[in-house]
C-alpha cells in the first residue's frame, strides 16, 4: 500500500471544509477522485483511526481529518477509538 | 541598518487557546505570565518586527508540495483553523525585510520557498494573538520549517537559516528592532497513541541545552530518539535551533517550564541571550 493517495484524500478534507462536507455528504463520490485501492477506500471512508496510524501515516494528518470531520473539542474520543478504549 | 535585539522561545500549543481553563490554575497562569512577560520584554527591547519560526502540522502545506522552509514576504492573516477562536484578521508583515531575508538567503544556497500570500497556523498565531499582539505596531514575519512530515527538514539547515537571518537583518538598510522567537513544545505527541504523555526527564535535559544555548548538543538529538522518547511534537526543537542561530545565542535563561497534561505538552518560555548587544557583533 502506498501511503501517498491516502495521505492526499485526507489532506483534501482537512484543507476545505467544503470537501470536508463533501466527504461525509458521500463518501465514495467523494474518494473516487482519488487513486486508492479498495483497502484503502475503506479505510478512508470508515475513517478508521488505529488503521491508519497502523499503516505509518502521518499522525498529526489523521487526527487533522478526524478533527475536520468530528470537531476539534472531540479529541478525546479520536484517543478512545486510537487506543482501543484504553483511554479517553 | 537593521538590528537583532532579542530572542526568545515561547509556546504555540493551540489548545492554550481552545480550552484555556483545562489545566490546573497555577499551569494556565504560568502560561498567562510566560506570555505576558516576553511581551513585555519585547516593550522593553522596543522590539517593531518579530521573526517567527514556527511549523506547519500538515494543515497548510499537503502532499502536493511540502516546503522544507518558507517565509512569508507579503500578505498575511490568520489563523488557519477558526477552532483556535481568534477571529482571523490580517497579521501585519515587515515585507522589505522578509524579502531581504529571503534574497539573501538565496545568495547563500538557502533552498527557500516564499510565500506572497500566507495563512499562518497556530504555531504563529497563538503567538501572535497571545503575547505580540500586546507590543504596540509590532510587526511578524513568518517563517515555516517542515518538522512534522517526513522527511523532515535536516537540523544542520535550520542552524545554516538561523546563521542567514542573522547576516541578513545587519545588513538590511533599515531601522527596525528585530526579535527571533522560536515556537513550540518541548516533549509531547500529536495524533500519535501516546498523546498527553510528557517525558519530563527529557524536557529537563532540553531545559539544560537552553541555558547553555548548547545548538550542538541540540543537534545531536536524532529524529529517531525524540520521534521514541518525546514524541512528534518534540521535533520543533529545530525551531529553537534556528533562532538561538539567528540570535548568536551563547545562553539563555529559562523563565518558566510546566509540564501540562490537559495541553499535552511541556510548555516552557525562554530567553535567549547574545555575549554583546546582538546587532553589534562581528560574522
């Protein structure tokens, strides 16, 4: 898996809230701008957080897109979902 | 000509901002102080132009293009992310300088990007908001080091940009009174699974190279170590080294450090000290 076509679909939701609302309006018209496999479709449109610092993205981008989507004051369950519950 | 009267490293942590009543009291105050008494040094020092060092969080700059460095040299405004409750406004720039910096670094093989138009992140506007913002007509110059994606921008050019800076405002044919403040956390982690985690046996080892200005021991500390130790937060330590380059540092006096959970990061506030005034030495 590159990295590379996952860490550009996050960093367009983060930059414009536009395409952020973009995103969760449709996830998959959405990502079909993107060159991403299936896996890493899924991925990105579960947002899934504990994956994708799994697969060394960046982490500071994971949690910018996970702040964009869910708002800033949310971090503490962006922690819970990232460590397994362990902590919030 | 241009003179460099001042130096400092302070925090940028937006959470300072975002949730300001999160710490204990005697942490946020300390913070409070820590801001109020650089401004206030910067009153002193009749500081007109601040140079910022401080470091995108892959908010400003994506995978398209990542600058290892970047000054501002025209418009400016911020900040970046309305989360930070600051209304963004335009941030007042000193551009004759700023281009000066720039093409001087140029001359001197500095690989600068620029930047016509800027929207700072936090890690200038909780700056600027928080404690220039209290120094009449100050102006700020924004400079951008990447230490937050890989590869990050090497340790030795950060000191070579400090050193550029620091020829560049001496020989700028103005009158300004510049400061360089380095921008930052000491350990902490963002995004990472051991967030809020601080390390502060590490911090106090940093605080030691801060109060010897020791940019060579600073330099020693790998990205692997911090990245293991102090987290991805930490490597804004190049920010410091640019500045204490900047300012011909040769010690510097910790004003205040705090450990702060709720911020998720040790926080501290220095000043940075030069063996004469700093505009009037010999490179």
């Amino acid at each position: 898996m590159s990295t590379h076509a996952v860490e550009l679909a996050l960093w367009t939701i983060v930059a414009d809230p536009r395409d952020g609302a973009r995103f969760a309006a449709d996830p998959d018209a959405f990502l079909a701008a993107f060159r991403l496999d299936d896996d890493e479709r899924a991925i990105v449109r579960s947002l899934d957080v504990r994956r994708l610092i799994a697969l060394n993205l960046n982490s500071m981008l994971v949690m910018n897109a996970y702040c964009a989507l869910n708002g800033f004051q949310n971090i503490p369950a962006y922690l819970q979902m990232l460590n397994g519950g362990a902590r919030g | 000509m241009a003179e460099l009267v001042g130096g400092f490293l302070i925090p940028h942590d937006p959470l300072i901002a975002v949730i300001p009543d999160a710490p204990a009291p005697h942490h946020a105050e300390s913070i409070t102080r820590g801001m109020e008494r650089v401004a206030s040094r910067l009153r002193e020092l009749e500081v007109d132009t601040v140079i910022t060092v401080g470091d995108d969080h892959y908010g400003m700059f994506g995978p398209g293009c990542i600058p290892a460095c970047l000054i501002g040299i025209g418009d400016v405004e911020g900040p970046l992310e309305p989360f930070l409750g600051f209304a963004r406004a335009p941030i007042p720039n000193d551009e004759a300088l700023a281009a000066h910096i720039l093409r001087v670094g140029f001359d001197e093989g500095i690989g600068w990007s620029y930047a016509r138009s800027l929207v700072v992140d936090h890690s200038c506007a909780v700056p600027y908001y928080l404690c220039y913002r209290q120094v009449p007509d100050v102006r700020m110059i924004p400079i951008y080091l990447n230490d937050g994606v890989d590869p990050y921008v090497p340790v030795a050019l950060a000191r070579r940009i400090g050193e550029s800076i620091r020829r560049a405002v001496r020989t700028h044919p103005g009158n300004e009174r510049v400061a360089v403040i380095g921008t930052g956390g000491w350990s902490h982690w963002v995004g990472a699974p051991e967030m809020g985690r601080i390390n502060e046996a590490f911090d106090a080892q940093v605080n030691t190279m801060i109060a010897a200005a020791d940019i060579d021991a600073l330099a020693t500390l790998s990205d692997a170590t911090v990245l293991a130790t102090a987290g991805n937060g930490a490597l804004e330590f190049r920010n410091w080294i640019l500045a204490m380059a900047a300012v011909g540092a040769t010690s510097g006096t910790l004003l205040s450090y705090d450990a702060v959970p709720a911020w998720v990061s040790g926080l501290g506030f220095a000043e940075l000290h030069a063996p004469q005034p700093v505009g009037a030495g010999r490179d």
